[in-house]
C-alpha cells in the first residue's frame, strides 16, 4: 500500500480527511455507546467516508485491527490499545461502513439473513441462482457498543450477502445497488464482488483508469488487488461486480434534548431513486440482450467496442483506453510480489498443520468450507495468484503485438526494444522481490519472486502438507527436512490436477478418498504458460532473425 499522500491529491479528498479530525463534528466517538445524531447520511458524511477508506488503502497496516489503532484511522485516538479489531473478505465492509457510521453518529441497517432465490439446500455462499435478502436489522440508537453491533454484524454476515440480482430490490432491500461505470460512481468505498465468494473494498482510481482496492482473508490479514480478470463475471443473478452502499434515511424518529434520535425505521433508497443505479455491467451498453444470454452484450467507450475490463478501465479514464506498458509491468510485478508476501505469512501461520495426519477425504469443495481448511488451506489464494501471473505474461505479449502493429493510439511507448525493457523490468521486480520460508526443520529457504513462477503449479494449497511442499519443492536437498509419509506424498501427487487449474470451482464435488482423486474427472492435466521471460526470449530470438 503506498502512502497516503499521493491519493488524497489524486482524489481532493485532504478537505474532507482534515475535517475528520477538526471540523469538531467526531459524533459519538467519546463513548462506545452507538447514539444516531443524524437521520441520514449527508453529501459531506459521503466524502468522508471515501476519504477514510482511501486512507486505510493508501497505508501500510496489514490487517484491520493494525489500520484501526493506526494514523490512517482519524478516530483511533477513542480505541484502547488492548482492543482487537478482526474481519474476513465479507465482513470487512459492513465493519468499516458501521464502523464510520458509529463515529459519525450516522444511522445503519443491514441485511442479517439472505435465502436462495430457487431455494435449494446448497450453500447459499455459491448459490447457483443467487440469494434474496430474508431479513433486514436497523441497528437501534443508544443500546448497544459499537463493539457489540461489530460482533452482530460478523454473526451474521457472509459472502452469500453479495450474491443478489442487481434489479432485486424488494419487498426487502438488499444493503447494496449496482452503479454506474463511470467516474464518481465507481469511488473509494465502492466493493467488487467475486462470485468465487471474495469481496475487495476500492480506495483509489488512477488517472488512466486502473482501479486499487483492499480485501481481508480468513487468516484477517488486509491485502491490495488491482481489478482485472481475477475478478469474474457470471450471470447476473449471482450478482458479481462493483456495488455501492444504497443511501438510508431515518423515518419515524424522536429527536431527543441531546439532539440524537431514537426509535424510529431506517429505510434503503430503491433502485429507481439512485441516481447513479444501472445494470450496465452485467448487459452491456448496447441493446439489452436476454436473461439467459447475458454474456452476449456488448461494451463501448470512447467510439470502441472493448472487452469488459478494458471497457470499465476506459470508463474510468474519461473514455480513452491507453496502456504505458513499462510501468504497467512494473506495477503488475510488484504486485506480484506482494502476493506472495502475503502467501507466505499464511504458509507460515499454518505450519503446525503438517505434523498432524491427513484426512481420510478433502473437504466437499476445496474452495467454499470452513474450520481448519478454511484458516490454513490456500486453494482460492492460490489460483488468484496464478491468474495473476498468467494475467502478467498474457499482458506482456499484448504489449508487444499493439508495439508491432503500430497502435500508437492504445500504448504510449517511445523506445525502439519494448520485448528487451520488459524484460529488464521484470527481471529487475523479481531480483528485489523475494520470500523466505521456515522449512520443517526450522531453517530458511529463499524464493525470488521468478523462482516462485518457475514452481507456481507445484505450490501445494493443502494444509496437511509440509512447508517445503506447500512450496513447491522439487529437488531431493530441499526436501530432505520434510517428514512426510508415504500417504502425504500420495495426496501430494494426487492433487497436481487441481493444483493446475485457474478456475476456482464451487459447485464441483471434491470430497473425494486419495483412491477416488487419482481416478477422478477434476481439475486440469496441464497448467498454463505463465513464463514472461520466456515469451520475451522468443519475441526477441525472432526479431534478430
């Protein structure tokens, strides 16, 4: 995450981050009683929220309770030092928009239950027709700590809340709409749904478009994505893609002596009120095509039919689509690094795992499931990193064929050997990037962040295993420290066609025995090129022919 500095200049927010702390307006953060004092949010409370949440982006704390108690947080000065703040993917949104709102004195409601719309007894996280909200709770004035309203709110919260069809709004009210692609609509604070069940808050957009944002995992750690193919699209009704806030307004209220308000309804703006509400990108910008054919529309900006990801980028960018090819490998690759930072931290955390036996089957679905295999596995992590890293070597070749065709119109590059320059920056990301691992036997193993793509698909994602295979270890000196049994070394081997595959899979049966994997129809017999270094060597050998 980069300082915050840099982003309240992009966006003009330092007015509103100033106000926070003295505009004398900190409602309620004297007390850990949640008291309402406005019976809406205000244009001002808007910005302020987009500016808190673009500070926490913009630092460089690593999990919520760190960016709570930290300077990006304009009320940690009301927090004890010994209160702990924690939230997955899902919550992390609800806590910081109730969060702010508790501070502010602002009124919240949410949805607290949701129910599948075919109503199937599936997990409703990855149901296959989407969720409808069954319940909502308006959270009362003056009756609970914001630590208690917390703790409700991660009760009974999950990815399944996201999963709504876009034009769904009633009898009861999904917490969320669909906006617009378009600057302003798309803001710090708006979400991006994976319907793979990962949830990112945005906290800034560049000028040319790309779009920044944070998410946390199970083990409550915070990490930075920018938006790319990483993020699926599926059918409408699973509900995938951005998602702002709707706006609430207290209705039926008493305003008490102290000016703060009790009793009362909280009610969620409709669809048909939100100014900014399309459908856009799940239809398209052309004529509308059907339900069922959804993926067929078309999107257009700036006189060009795009893909959707160029197409939201070029939005945001005020309709033109352009790619400066060396920074954009350079970004990408620190990303990359960072990515496996991250992995590593989760590795490390599950390293007692391995000493324990193997279960006698995986988990029903390797990607959506919960206690021990949900903390300490890393499927979804994994295969998010992959498609990164296929994304950096697909992007690189992009490059290179607009540079030979002459697109002078898309890339801004001024050179005469891209292929050779993106050669040195990526050379030069993986050289300063690298992980150290604690192998079994508590020594150290160092990955440069190439040597970590050249073994990406022998990464193992399962807990049970030791740390040099959860690392993909080949060669017999840096196994040699991992006290595995033949049993372990058989899951191992089993699992490389899961192992292979990008797709994250949730309505795919996988509990199956070691005996049953070895002859079961899932995952992929080979995995895809990810080896930039070695595109470019090709791209370079032909030029010099």
């Amino acid at each position: 995450m980069v300082r915050l500095a840099r982003s309240m200049a992009i966006w003009g927010f330092a007015a509103a981050l100033v106000c926070l702390f003295a505009c004398g307006d900190v409602r309620a953060a004297d007390s850990s009683l949640y008291v309402v004092r406005s019976d809406h949010w205000t244009d001002e409370d808007e910005r302020g929220y987009q500016a808190f949440i673009t500070a926490i982006g913009e630092s460089d704390c690593a999990s919520l309770n760190e960016c709570l108690h930290s300077t990006a947080n304009p009320f940690a000065g009301s927090e004890s030092a010994a209160r702990y703040f924690e939230s997955d993917c899902a919550d992390l949104p609800y806590v910081l928009r109730f969060y702010y709102a508790w501070k502010k004195g602002l009124p919240f409601s949410y949805v607290d239950a949701v129910a599948a719309r075919d109503g199937s007894g599936d997990d409703i996280r990855y149901s296959h027709s989407g969720n409808r909200p069954a319940s909502r709770h308006d959270v009362p004035s003056g009756r609970f700590t914001g630590y208690q309203v917390i703790g409700q709110i991660r009760s009974a919260i999950s990815s399944a809340t996201y999963r709504i069809h876009p034009e769904y709004d009633g009898p009861i009210t999904p917490d969320f709409y669909a906006p617009a692609i378009a600057p302003g609509a798309i803001r710090p604070g708006t979400m991006v749904y994976d319907p793979a069940g990962h949830v990112a808050i945005v906290y800034r957009i560049d000028p040319d478009g790309q779009i920044h944002s944070f998410d946390a995992h199970t083990d409550f750690s915070l990490t930075t994505i920018t938006f790319d193919v990483r993020f699926a699209r599926t059918k409408p009704s699973q509900g995938a893609g951005f998602k702002n806030w709707r706006p609430l307004r207290l209705v039926h209220g008493e305003r008490q002596a102290d000016g703060s308000w009790r009793g009362g309804v909280i009610v969620p703006a409709r669809n048909s009120e939100i100014a900014d509400f399309s459908t856009e990108q799940f239809y398209g910008t052309g004529k509308r095509p059907s339900e069922d054919n959804w993926a067929s529309g078309s999107f257009s900006a700036g006189g060009e039919t795009l893909d959707y990801y160029d197409f939201v980028r070029a939005r945001l960018a005020g309709g033109v689509l352009v790619f400066e090819p060396l920074k954009e490998i350079e970004e990408m690759t620190r990303s990359l690094c960072s990515d496996l930072q991250y992995r590593a931290a989760a590795v490390e955390l599950a390293h007692p795992m391995a000493a324990r036996p193997h279960p006698a089957r995986l988990p029903a679905n390797i990607y959506g499931t919960d206690g021990d295999w949900e903390m300490y596995s890393t499927p979804s992590r994994d295969a998010r990193l992959k498609t990164a890293f296929k994304h950096l070597r697909d992007t690189v070749q992009r490059f290179v064929e607009m540079q030979a065709r002459g697109d002078t119109r898309h890339l801004v590059y001024n050179g005469d050997d891209l292929p050779g320059t993106l050669s040195k920056i990526y050379r030069r990301g993986s050289e300063s990037c690298f992980i150290v691992y604690r192998k079994s036997d508590g020594s150290s193993m160092r990955l440069s962040l190439e040597a970590a793509r050249q073994r990406l698909f022998a990464l193992s994602f399962d807990p049970y295993h030791c740390p040099e295979r959860r690392w993909g270890a080949r060669d017999d000196a840096e196994l040699a420290s991992c006290k595995e049994d033949a049993v372990k070394a058989s899951w191992y081997a089993a699992e490389q066609p899961l192992r292979n595959q990008l797709e994250r899979s949730y309505d795919v049966r996988m509990d199956f025995s070691l005996d049953e994997l070895g002859h079961g129809n899932i995952g992929v017999a080979a995995p895809p090129d990810t080896d930039v270094l070695g595109y470019l060597s090709g791209v370079g050998k032909q030029a010099s022919e």
